[in-house]
C-alpha cells in the first residue's frame, strides 16, 4: 500500500515522476506533515455526515485526509498541470471531486447544490495559497455559503489580525470584517519546515465558527464596513479625523458626525483601534440618516 501523501518521500517521488516545477505566484507550498493535517481535519469537528470543500488541493496532501473522514470532499484547484496528478494520488478515494476553477471566479452555491444538496453540513478546509488568503475568506462570507466553519491554513501575520480584539496594535477592518461573520480563533501556530518549498514567512491554523447572526445588528452592512475601513484609513488620528477626512461629503458634515458620535456615546477623540464591533454598529446606524 502507498504511504499517506503528505510524507517527504511520497510527496518527493510524487513531484520527481510528474517533473513538476512549482509556481511561486499561484502560492504553491505543500504540506509534507501528516500530523498538521490530521489537525486541522480534527479542528473542523468533521463526521461521515460532514461534505467538505477544499480551495487548491494540490497534489491531495490535505484532500487524501479529509477523503477519509468525511462524506464528500469537492476540491478547487486552479492549475491545469495538477489534474492528472490528483486524479493518480487520489484514485483510491471514491468520495472526492477535483473542479478545475478559480475558487474566487467560481459559482460555488451551484456547485454546493449539484455535489452536496441542501441540508448538508458543510465545512471549507484548506492550505490557502497565501496571495488571495483574505478575499478566499472574504469570498465565502460575503456570498453567504451554506457552511458551518472555515478551517485554514495561512500566513500567521493574518491569522493575527484576523482574531484581534479592540486596542490590540493588529485589530483592524480586517478583524472586524471577519469576527461580524465568524467567532475566530486560532488553533495552532505552524513552522515554515514543514512545507516544500517552504514560504518566507510563519503559518497559522484558524478556525473560524460562522454565526447563524451576525454579530451585531446594523442597519446597512455595506456602509457600516464603510465607516470601519474610514476609521482605520490612518491609525493614529482621531475617529473624529479619519470620519472627517474618509467618509464622502466628511468635511462639510462635521456637525453631523459629532452628532452621531454623541449619539453613539463614543468620545471624538478616540481611535478607531479602541473601538468594540458594538460601537461600530452603534456609530454607522448613526450616521446612516446623514450619510445615506
Ligand atoms: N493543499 C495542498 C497542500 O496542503 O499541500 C496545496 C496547498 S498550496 C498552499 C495552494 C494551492 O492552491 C496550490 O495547489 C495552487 O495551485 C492552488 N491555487 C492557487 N490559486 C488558486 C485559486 N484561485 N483557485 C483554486 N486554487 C488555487
């Protein structure tokens, strides 16, 4: 029998046959450690019941350990050169389906509908190619995919970010954005040894839990995330300055802004990184009647 796929000397004898040349700008860095793995399927609470979805399978290091665990796995991957080879390492598993797509041009609700059905408890798991780690994620939250959890692999510079809480020097738009939708955490810190090639840079597993809700109540989600990114434009200026200066039609509505803050209870003079997702909300349904 074939040794797991994600050893050093399968994964070597796999890319010597197929003389495969990475290609650093699609993010191409296997992982060749069967521990990590197994860690994130456990982390994503994967069953028989569970369909998963993979973004860049790559040779099925990661697509091999959610085969065997799970009901279904469909798996993403964008480089034509890999479809032979994952049709070779992943022959032994019935239960897998390898679509050659952009994950971020994809249809994925059609592509839920047709493998999954409707009901299934799904989860995404994957070893992001770190280039389009945020808009993958921002991908599957926006679009409102049917699944229960994320579970991924990513630069662990993000990962901070990510998971921040309010006055940490990472919280941000970015930690923001994704706690609305998901409780965020991070699940282990991983070292560069343990992917060829490896990357420049450390790696984080997250796990992020979707909200039935989303965090908070606002009245337009599109102009909340508005003031959010407006209130970090420069971090060491006041909220009072950045709403000033970012939001359209800022400076003539001073008054206005001043007069949302008050309503929202939230100093002028403080900065955005001190701010809670609740003062967020409470400040754009604030200032919504003047802005929109
Ligand atoms: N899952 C494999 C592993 O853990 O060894 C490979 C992970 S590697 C970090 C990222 C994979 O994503 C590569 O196979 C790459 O070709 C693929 N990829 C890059 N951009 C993609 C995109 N837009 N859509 C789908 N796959 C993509």
């Amino acid at each position: 029998m074939n040794k797991e796929i994600a050893t050093p000397i399968r994964t070597k004898a796999i890319l010597d046959k197929y003389g495969f040349s990475f290609k650093k700008s699609l993010g191409q860095n296997f992982l060749i450690d069967t521990n990590i793995l197994r860690k994130i399927v456990e982390a994503a609470g994967i069953t028989g019941e569970t369909g998963t979805i993979e973004i860049g399978p790559g040779i099925g290091a990661l697509t091999e350990q959610l085969a065997k665990v799970s009901r279904k796995t469909v798996a993403f991957e964008i480089d034509q050169r890999l479809l032979p080879i994952l049709a070779d390492t992943l022959s032994p598993y019935q239960n897998v389906k390898v679509i050659h797509h952009d994950f971020l041009k994809a249809n994925v609700p059609a592509v839920i509908e047709e493998e999954f059905g409707p009901d299934t408890d799904l989860v995404v798991a994957a070893n992001l190619p770190y280039y389009i780690t945020t808009p993958i994620i921002m991908k599957i939250l926006e679009e409102r995919l049917p699944v229960r959890a994320i579970v991924v692999m990513l630069q662990k510079e993000v990962a901070d970010r990510i998971s921040a809480k309010p006055g940490s020097k990472d919280y941000g738009s970015l930690s923001i954005a994704i706690q609305y939708y998901t409780r965020a955490e991070t699940v282990m810190i991983v070292p560069k040894t343990v992917f060829v090639p490896q990357p420049n840079v450390d790696s984080a597993v997250i796990r992020l839990s979707v909200r039935k809700e989303p965090a908070v109540s606002v009245m337009d989600e599109q102009f909340f995330f508005e003031v959010t990114r407006a209130s970090f434009a420069q971090r060491r200026k006041t909220i009072l300055n950045n709403l000033t200066s970012q939001l359209a039609g800022g400076k003539e509505k001073k008054d206005k802004i001043l007069a949302a803050l008050r309503t929202a209870e939230i100093e002028p003079s403080r900065r955005g990184e001190t701010l809670s997702l609740e003062e967020f909300a409470r400040l754009s349904n604030a200032l919504m009647p003047s802005f929109r």
